[in-house]
C-alpha cells in the first residue's frame, strides 16, 4: 500500500491524498461504507459502484468469523471473490464488536473470551488468531486487536486498557509479518491510537502507535457518546502526532458535521453505520439538511429526494413515494434511503476533496456544517 499526500489546505489541517492498494485507488478524504457481514445492507455491489461510487468499503471479522466462518471464505478465495466486490475492503479486527455485541465476556492478557451472539458459544479472539482470521477473509487492510474502552471510563481503567492494546498490537505486528497474504494481493495492518478522553494517555497512545511505523494509522475510541467538541479535542492531539505521511483513519464516525470537522483536524478516512442504519429508520441526510422522511410534511411532495445531490435514486424517487414506503414498511424504503444516504456521504467528502485541492475547505466546511445540521 502506498500514500500521497496531493494538497493541504492552507487555512486548516485538512488533506487530500491518494491511497494506492492492489485492488485500485483510494482518493481520500474517503467515506467507507459498512459492510458488516459482507454486504452494505441493503445496497447492492453495482449500486455501491456505479450510484454511490465507493471506493473501499469495511467488513467485520467478528461477524464474518461466525458466518459464513473461514472455511467458506477461503474455498471462495476470499471476501472479494465471495460477494464480489472488487476493489479495496477493510476489516475491523472484531476489538469493536466484541465489546459491543458479545454477552458475558472475559479480557484477559492472552485475549478475550465471550459469547457468540448468534448461538451463544464460546469463543477465544487473540491478537494472534485475529490476524489469520483477516488475512483468511483477505481484506486490504486489516485492524489491530484493540479494546475500545467506553465513555465516561475512568482514568485507571483507560490507562491500563490502552497499554494492553500496546502490547497486543505488538503480537499482532509479530503475527502479521511473519504470515503471508493467502490469495496473491498486498494486505497491510493499521495499528489503532486508544487512550478514552484522556489528552496525556491519547499523546502517550499516538507516540506509541508511530513509532510502530506502519503504512496507515487508526485513530479508535471515539464518538462513544462523548461530546463532539471531546472528540475534536482528542483527534486533533493525536492527528499532530501521528506521521503526515501516512493515512490517518478515524474508526466509527460520524455525522456529516463530524467528518468534516475531522476533515479540518488532519483525518483522511472514515466509516460509520449512520447512512445505512439511520436510513432504514427514514432518516436521510441531503444537500439541504436532515429529513425525517416520516413527517406528515412529506405526505404530498412530490420533489425528488434531493435534485441537487443528483445520482440516480435521489433524482427518480420523490419525498411522497420514499415516505409511502416507510409507512408501508416496504423493503424498497431500506433500499432507496440507503443508497440516497450513501450516495450523499460519498459525494460529502468529494466535495471536501475538491475544497481542499482549491485552497477552500476552511470556509466551505463551516458553511457546509451549518447547512447540513439544520433539520428540515
Ligand atoms: N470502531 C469504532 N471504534 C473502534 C475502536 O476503537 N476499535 C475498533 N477496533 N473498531 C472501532
């Protein structure tokens, strides 16, 4: 994997650069779409390319662990070739998830013990076997095992909780490079900065995680239900640390609002399950701002969901028809949200791109994050 940085913009930290993988380019400031079980829900592959035009999209190894499980995966040569989705995919290590969806759950220094949540079996991740799991589903680049602490977390706790993410990022390093990719491309690892709301630890958490001098690094732990100005405070510390030559992903975020203030602070990708999951609740994000597509105010508005964002389900489908669908709970309402919000991201940080590369971003992000919280 490589990265070029291409601008800088003058009047923030904002960056547009390109990442070169093996399966194509990725122009960043990116949004990476969800893909948690092998499919963005709800949106297919063609959509995602032609429509939405996403250029990497994210996978869950927890998931994809328990099904399909890697047996399955490696006799289909892979995730790509399993849902065929050609170009670049990214995996969570299952660090998040495991906090987040596994029942009862035993952190130990070996690893984490917990329960499937799909039959309630026992399950061991260690940082060892979370590296052959990934390079089994083959994803361009991998995450390390991390604990993602929770907010509020007290002091000791975080402390402690990122320096075994420390000493667990050194046996994934280990584990990694000395195993192969398994189906003939480049995958890369992504060590990720911990450190909860705590500027020392996050300072203490970004040297560390440099110094391993990977291609990439993540930035993990945040949006938890901290304050979004927490959030900023912590991105922009650890973004002055972490090499400028390497990309900088922030893991779980977030809002239009909030990847673009990110943008500003010196991150370069993003994923998050708002567009898709908000959409299958009618909540969608346009050019003008956020609609609840549920609101009687729809009933009779015939307008396209958002004429100016353009692409291809946002200009044939109207307000009327899309809200129709949700109150009707039909799976063509999942479908267009989805797509409208993705295309909506994507388009997002397009526009940031092209803002950074002219020398404009600053002024256009504090417009833009006006427009774009008002709730129409
Ligand atoms: N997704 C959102 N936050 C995190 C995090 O801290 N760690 C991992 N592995 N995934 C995440």
């Amino acid at each position: 994997m490589q990265f070029n940085l291409v601008a800088t913009d003058p009047q923030s930290k904002a960056r547009a650069g390109v990442v070169q993988t093996d399966h194509g380019a990725i122009e960043t400031p990116i949004f990476m779409p969800v893909g948690t079980a092998g499919t963005v829900k709800a949106v297919h592959q063609r959509e995602l390319k032609e429509d939405i035009k996403a250029e990497i999209i994210l996978g869950n190894t927890y998931h994809l662990y328990l099904r399909p499980g890697l047996d399955i995966l490696e006799q289909a040569g892979g995730l790509h070739k399993f849902n065929g989705w050609d170009r670049p995919i990214l995996t969570d290590s299952g660090g998040y998830q495991v906090f987040s969806l596994a029942g009862t759950r035993k952190i130990k220094e070996e690893g984490v013990k917990f329960k499937s949540h799909i039959d309630g079996s026992t399950l061991n991740f260690t940082p060892e076997n979370v590296m052959d799991t990934q390079r089994t589903i083959g994803a361009d680049i991998i995450m390390a095992f991390d604990e993602c602490t929770p907010y509020p977390c007290d002091y000791t706790y975080a402390k402690q909780s990122m320096e075994r993410t420390h000493r667990w990022l050194q046996r994934c390093v280990d584990r990694f490079d000395s195993t192969e990719p398994k189906y003939g491309y480049n995958q890369t690892l992504f060590p990720i900065v911990q450190g909860s709301t705590y500027k020392d630890l996050r300072i203490q958490s970004a040297e560390t995680i440099a110094s391993f001098g990977r291609e990439g690094n993540a930035i993990g732990g945040l949006s938890v239900g901290e304050p979004a100005e927490m959030m900023y405070e912590m991105t922009e510390v650890v973004c002055d640390i972490l090499p400028k030559d390497k990309p900088r992903y922030l893991m779980g975020v977030g809002t239009p609002a909030n990847i673009l203030e990110n943008i500003a602070l010196g991150v370069d990708m993003f994923d998050c399950v708002l567009p898709t999951r908000n959409a299958r609740n009618g909540m969608l994000f346009t050019t003008q701002g956020i609609v609840n597509i549920k609101n009687k105010k729809w009933a009779d508005d015939f307008s396209p969901i958002d004429a100016e964002l353009g692409g291809y389900v946002s200009t044939f489908y109207t307000k009327a028809y899309l809200r129709h669908l949700i109150h009707s709970t039909e799976y063509l309402a999942g479908q267009i949200a989805s797509v409208h919000n993705l295309t909506f991201f994507l388009w997002l940080v397009k526009q940031a791109r092209q803002q950074i590369l002219n020398g404009t971003f600053r002024d256009w992000k504090d417009m833009m994050v006006k427009k774009l919280m008002t709730r129409l």
